[in-house]
C-alpha cells in the first residue's frame, strides 16, 4: 500500500463564493450589510496589542459570562467555538455517536452530510414536502440525533417553538439540535425550552446577525452536561480556540446588541420590500424569515439568471441540486443594493 492511499479521501464542502470584484454587489454568502457598531470599532481601537504573546483564556470566560446574561443563562450554559461551523463540528463529534442514523433535511445546510462522511456518522436525509417544509412526524423515528436549522437553509422557512417541542417530547433518548444562524431575521429561538428538555442544544453565530462573519465566532446553549461534553472534545482538539481581539470583540458586540437589533429591522423591512418587488417581476418564493430569499421563475433558467446577474456585478447564489436547481438564493443587502438588484432583474427579463 502506497503512502497516498493512506491519506483520508473526502468531499469537502464548498462555501460560498469570494470573488476579487471590483464594485460588486455581493449577495450569494448571507453577510450582514451593516457595520457592527462603534463598541466594536472602539473595543478594536483599545485593544493592547502587547499582550498578543500571550495564550488567551482557554474558555473565554469574560464573553460567556456576556452571553450567558444576554440569554438569561448560566455561564455552564454557553459553549464558544471558533465560528459556529466549529460549534457545529465538535456538536457532531459529542452528540451523534449511537447507532441508528443521524436524521436531518434533505434540503438543508450542506455542512452536515460532509461531517458525516468525515467522523462516519451514519445518516439519513428526511425530505421536504413540496412546499420545503419540515413534516415533524418524520422524525418520530429511531435515530442517535436530529438536526435541523431554524429557519432553514436555503430555504428560510421557519418552524414554531411547539413544533420543536413535539420533535423533543417525541425523542426523549436523542439529542436534537436546532441551528439558529438566522434565528433573529424574523423567528424566535428555542431557548426557553432549555428549560424544561435536557436533550435540546442551540447553536448560534456571531456571522450574520452581529456583522461579524470576519473574526469567527459561534455558540452553543444547553445544558451542563452537554456544554462540559462539549469542551471536552474540544480540549481534546485545541485548547484555545478564540483569540483574544475575537474575545474583546466578542463582547463589545454583546454589549452593543440594542444598535444590532435595529440593523437586523432594516434587513427584514428591506427583505420585505424585496420579495414584493420580485413577485411584481412573476417570482416564486418562500417565506423567508431569514437575511436572505429563496426565489424562482417560472420562465427562466435559474442558471442563466445566475450569469446573467453576475455580468451585471450582482453575484447570488445557485445550488446545482436536485429539487433545488431551479432556485436563487438572494442574501439581503442594503434597500439601495437591492433596488439595484430589482432593476437590474427588470432589463434582464
């Protein structure tokens, strides 16, 4: 046997593209548009570099204890990681490990059957119904889990804190975690019922609703046994995942969160506007509850739409999926960005 076959041979995931465009308007990865805010800016600006040669604290105390008042939590509560694919990770690694199949959507976030393959987690896609909805009596079924963002992705449908609760109170013996990357476009999270079900883990990022995809942060809430499993794995992996500048930010964003829910207003007035406008123009959507949309036409190629726009400086995201192939995803910029993107659609059509 040569040494290349004994490298491990996967399918990686592919994120969303990071194009070197000049004067782009860049709508295809689910970046907020706004800054995040002046105790962010200020909190850089009085950051003492000089202490850079120092390891940060391993667990970041000083940003778990922001977060945990922020949700109204205990500090064992609250796990960080290093941006919530991280979170997301190490979650695979701590939770899913029996012998029946992980259940998750077959329209889903892609991350997930490439953590699978990765750890080798059996798994089973569930799928959508016709209108991309979760059918909850699905998952009342033998599984070592279940997984599933709120709203999901790419879709932005969102489902209620009773359907998460009937999903719990059906999987007493499994851990079901809910990915709430979007959670506060529009929907509620499921944090009150950490309260009354142990086996309930949420998953959230410092990406998209605080501007800070940039400096990698993500968190997981739940109970005291899962958070300290969780950073048992993760110690197990790297003992100091957050820099100290991401801590400081971290927390200035916490801090600041009454300026970032006023961004995250504009985001869904704008999102509002957005599908009215394309509707007008015979698209076809979800009910999106996220910072993006989930649009088709019926008379053109989502494909050549894709190219079209991206001739125009205006990049969105298609997946070449079964059931999905047919679909943009339309992340939501400024009202200016997609006033853009409205007329631009008008010429091309």
């Amino acid at each position: 046997m040569s040494w290349q076959d004994k490298l491990r041979n996967v399918e990686p995931y592919v994120a969303g593209e990071q194009p070197k465009i000049d004067n782009l308007i860049k709508l295809n990865t689910n970046e907020n548009p706004y800054s995040p805010g002046l105790k962010v800016k200020q909190a850089i600006s009085d950051f003492n570099s000089d202490k850079l040669n120092l390891y940060p604290n391993a667990d970041a105390d000083e940003l778990k204890h922001a977060l945990a008042l922020y949700h109204q939590l205990d500090d064992h509560q609250i796990f960080i990681g290093n941006g919530s694919d991280e979170v997301l990770a190490l979650t695979f690694l701590t939770c899913f490990n029996g012998t029946d199949p992980l259940l998750f959507p077959d329209i889903t976030y892609s991350f997930y059957p490439v953590y699978c393959e990765l750890y080798g987690i059996d798994y089973k896609e569930i799928s959508l119904n016709d209108n991309f909805e979760i059918v909850k009596e699905d998952y009342y079924q033998p599984n070592c889990g279940i997984i599933f963002p709120n709203p999901n992705a790419p879709t932005g449908n969102l489902v209620s804190i009773d359907f998460i609760e009937d999903i719990l109170k059906n999987n007493t013996d499994s851990i079901v975690v809910i990915d709430e990357a979007y959670i506060d476009f529009g929907g509620e999270s499921a944090k009150e019922l950490l309260k009354k079900y142990d086996n309930l883990l949420i998953i959230q990022t410092f990406s998209k609703f605080r501007s800070l995809a940039g400096i990698r942060l993500g968190v997981a809430l739940g109970n005291r046994e899962i958070i300290s499993k969780l950073y048992d794995v993760k110690n197990s992996f790297n003992s100091y995942p957050i820099d100290r500048l991401a801590q400081v930010i971290g927390k200035a964003s916490v801090e600041d969160s009454n300026y970032i829910k006023e961004n995250a207003k504009k985001i869904i007035n704008t999102r509002e506007y957005t599908k009215t406008e394309l509707k007008k123009l015979g698209f076809m959507m979800t009910d999106s509850y996220s910072n993006f949309i989930f649009v088709k036409h019926p008379d053109y190629d989502a494909n050549v739409l894709f190219k079209q726009l991206r001739e125009n400086k205006i990049l969105v995201r298609h997946f070449s999926k079964d059931r999905i192939d047919q679909y943009l995803r339309i992340t939501i910029g400024t009202k200016q960005q997609m006033e853009t993107l409205v007329e631009t659609l008008k010429k091309i059509l």
